[in-house]
C-alpha cells in the first residue's frame, strides 16, 4: 500500500471508532489517509483524533470558504487513489444511492471519478430493510464496492448482521481494490478444514460437530491475500471460497493422502477436527441392531495423525499451523500440544460454548515466543488476523 493516497469518509454510527484502528492499519501498511468527517460522524468521534491519527488535516464542511475557492470537494477526491467510506449509515447509503450532495461527504461521493469502497454497519433491521437493500444494489450496480456487514452482538444490545467488519479484513479489502499482489501473493497454503466421516456400515459414520467454517474462512483470506490456496475438506455444507482449490474427502486416511498430494506447501494450517478412531473392519452390510451385542463389536482403531506426520516429513512447510480445540485448560493443553506435535503454531480455541458451528471464535495463538489472545471475533476476523500474522512470519 506504500505511497497510496486513501480519501476516508467518517459516517455517523457508534462503528465510527473502527475508523482509527482502519487508520492505523493503513498507515502501518505504508498508505496515507486524509479523512471527511460527517456532522454525524462528529458525534461519536472528534476531528482531533483524526488528525492526530491519520497527520493531516480533517475536512468537515463543504462551505469552508478557503477550501471551495479551490473546490475543495473535487480536489479532495482527485488526489485520493481509493474512497472509503467507513462506516456508511444508512443515511449515507440512501444518499449516495439518490445521488443526493448535501454535504462534504456526499458532495464529493457525487463528484469523485475515483473507486468507492462503502463499509455499511447499522442495526440489523435497518440492514436488512427493503429499502437499505434497494439502496445498496443501486450502489453495486453503480460500481460502488459495498462489503457485506459482519454478524454478531451489536451495540445496541440486538444480534445480528449489521457489524462492521474487523479492520484487518477491511484492509484487506483495500488491498485487494488497490490491485496490490497480497501479502501473500506467490505462497501456497495448504488448509485442511471440516470434519471426517469415519464409516461403521453402507448407512453409518462415526462424526463430529466441526462446521468447516474457520478453515474455509482461513482459505478465503489467504487467497485474498494473494496465495495458491489448496483447501483439503471433510464433508461440510459450505461453497467453495472464491479462487481455492477444494480437494473433497470423507474419511482421515483420505485427507492424509490429499494433504501428501498438495505438497509442498510455504504454510499448512490444520483445522480439520479428524476423528481419532475409524472402524477396524467397515461392515459391507447394514449392521443390526441385536440387543446391544453389535455395539460392543465397534472395534475401533486410531487414525494417522496428518499433522504430527507432516512436522516430520521431509516435506514439512516452513510454517505449520495446528488447532486445538479445547473445553478446559484451553493454554496449558495447547502449549503441550504445540511441543508434543511438532508444529510451529497451536491456535487454541475454547469450544465449551457453541463456537463449534457457531459464527464466531476466540482464539489464543501459542507460538514457542508465548501467547497471543484475540479478542472475540466473527470467524472471516479471526481468518484475516491469523493471515495477516502468517504473512508477518513469512516476510
Ligand atoms: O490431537 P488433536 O485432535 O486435539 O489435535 C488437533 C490438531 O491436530 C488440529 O490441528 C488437527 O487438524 C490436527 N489433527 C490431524 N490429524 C489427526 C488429529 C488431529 O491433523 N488425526
């Protein structure tokens, strides 16, 4: 992002202070950053720390007399490379929609030749209402960029879609719309993710409540990164994210000949919840049920372990990545785990909750350094921290 000029339009919703963290990024990531403040936007956050975050200027009216002697609005815009606007009420998205120019901020959404990239966060029925709809297709179809909200606990005490997305993934997203390689461009990242179905007779598997979701949202980030990304899956009921390659298997054997086969990877993440135990002997025919004698004859043998067999392969990725998921213990479990498996990273996870399945995750990354604890996030948030510190390690 080094020299890139970003024009950034502060909305009036209580998402306004993501708004420093997203500065912050964009600096750290070599951008400049000019903001608009809204007269709403005023009201959750100042000029002041605006200013002092992004070291220019704030701009807040379009009747600065100084400013439209040199039309301040389309100069403004002229000198951006990307227009984002974060975050983008409601208000703002039914104004840019009418290609109402009442303000700064919409006058120069009006005027700018430039892409505009618009971060919607508001009350989930106000998302979802016919008419924010109506506005944000009308946006979409006038080439604005509008990012999907994130779901999850809002402000005001209501669940739902409707969350601004994390300031990385939004980074990311400038990244993308600013045609930058990715942090990740030339890696290949190896992800496995899902559950395995371990089968017991033509009708039966041996499962568990792995959703896939954290692994595949590690494989669209990584691939938005700009990485070859191969995604080895167990059966999930999820698309396949855009621009990864998607290797389908049932059972732990066939994902550890499908992890072989992808190889070498730069980086594997194992997030796949493989089963231990697979049926010595899977019966050809439906096994009967005949009073309990049949369950005692569940003979059971353990799986590879694909992570533990990838650290000692000659083929080992320079980085490797494994989960655990824990109910109690979560640190002390994963630090062991880290040693006793041989990789470079264990993301923990606490799933005494409803995290397996669920959208959302916490995660502690425990490196041989010591422990890094995120704070609560939306999945797709947790994927573009755990890449964005990937591509750190990589550098
Ligand atoms: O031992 P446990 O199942 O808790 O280890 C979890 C980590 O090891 C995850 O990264 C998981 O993907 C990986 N694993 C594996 N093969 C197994 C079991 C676990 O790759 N058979």
């Amino acid at each position: 992002m080094h020299g890139k000029r970003i024009l950034l339009i502060v909305g009036g919703g209580i998402a306004a202070y993501k708004a420093c963290e997203l500065i912050r990024l964009i600096r750290k990531a070599g951008g400049e950053v000019t903001c608009v403040l809204t007269e709403g936007g005023a009201k959750f956050i100042t000029a002041m720390t605006l200013a002092a975050l992004s070291e220019n200027p704030v701009h807040t009216t379009l009747w600065d007399l100084k400013n439209e002697a040199e039309m301040g609005h389309i100069q403004l815009s002229r000198a951006a490379d990307l227009v984002v606007v974060c975050p983008a009420t409601a208000d703002l998205l039914a104004r840019m929609a009418a290609g109402i120019a009442d303000d700064l901020a919409a006058t120069l959404l009006l005027a700018t030749d430039k892409r505009v990239l618009a971060l919607p966060s508001m009350n989930v029925r106000m998302w979802q209402h016919a008419a924010t709809q109506r506005n944000v297709a009308t946006l979409r179809s006038d080439g604005v960029t509008v990012m999907e909200p994130d779901e999850g606990a809002m402000a005001c005490g209501e669940y739902g879609l409707g969350r601004l997305p994390e300031p990385e993934a939004v980074l990311a997203a400038i990244g993308a719309m600013l045609g930058e390689p990715g942090r990740l461009a030339g890696r290949h990242v190896l992800v496995t993710a899902g559950p395995t179905h371990e089968p017991i007779d033509p009708v039966r598997y041996i499962a568990n409540r792995s959703s896939g979701r954290q692994g595949y949202a590690i494989a669209a980030a990584a691939a938005k990164q700009g990485a070859r990304v191969t995604l080895v899956s167990g059966p999930v009921a999820l698309d396949a994210p855009k621009g990864v390659d998607v290797v389908a298997v049932e059972t732990a054997r066939q994902m550890a000949a499908a992890v072989t086969a992808a190889l070498p990877a730069d980086v594997a993440v194992m997030v796949a919840a493989v089963a231990d135990w697979r049926m010595d002997k899977v019966s050809p025919q439906k096994r009967k049920k005949v009073d309990g004698l049949e369950i005692d004859n569940l003979l059971l043998v353990q799986n590879p372990d694909i992570l533990a067999g990838l650290a000692v392969s000659a083929a080992r990725p320079a980085l490797l990545i494994g989960f655990a998921a824990e109910t109690e213990d979560v640190l002390a479990h994963a630090a062991a785990k880290r040693l006793r498996k041989g990789a470079d990273w264990i993301i923990a996870n606490d799933v005494s909750g409803d995290v397996m399945g669920g959208s959302r995750n916490t995660v502690h990354i425990c490196r041989e350094s010591g422990v890094e604890s995120l704070p609560e996030m939306d999945k797709d948030a947790v994927a573009a921290a755990l890449v964005d510190r990937i591509a750190d390690a990589l550098r």
